[in-house]
C-alpha cells in the first residue's frame, strides 16, 4: 500500500488548492430584450432558448 513519506506542509498543501477557487458567473445580454442572462440557460420569463420557444407559459 501506498504511504506518504512525509508530511505535507500546510503551504504545499495550500498551493495546491490555490485553482480550487470559483470563478465569478459570466453573463451575456439577451438580444431581444437587453436583459442579462447565462450563456446556454434557458430565459425563464420568455422560455426561449437559441431563437425557439422550448418552454410554454401558463395561463393565469
């Protein structure tokens, strides 16, 4: 079985998690109504994804 020769230190060990972190969101603004919104998500309030309607809205 493998084992550790020695004890890594806690700054290895942290220099190592140093790509770890998350980045900040991306966002692109809708072309028909100007709001922001992801990239490749479906626009809830429209429910419209590449130009075609993908998800109907219901009636109130």
């Amino acid at each position: 079985m493998a084992v550790p020769k020695r004890k890594v230190s806690p700054s290895r060990r942290n220099m190592r998690r140093s790509h770890h972190a998350l980045g900040a969101n991306s966002y692109v603004e809708d072309k028909e109504t100007g709001e922001l919104k992801r990239p490749h998500h479906i626009d809830l309030k429209t429910g419209m994804y590449k130009g075609r309607q993908v998800i109907t809205q219901k009636a109130d």
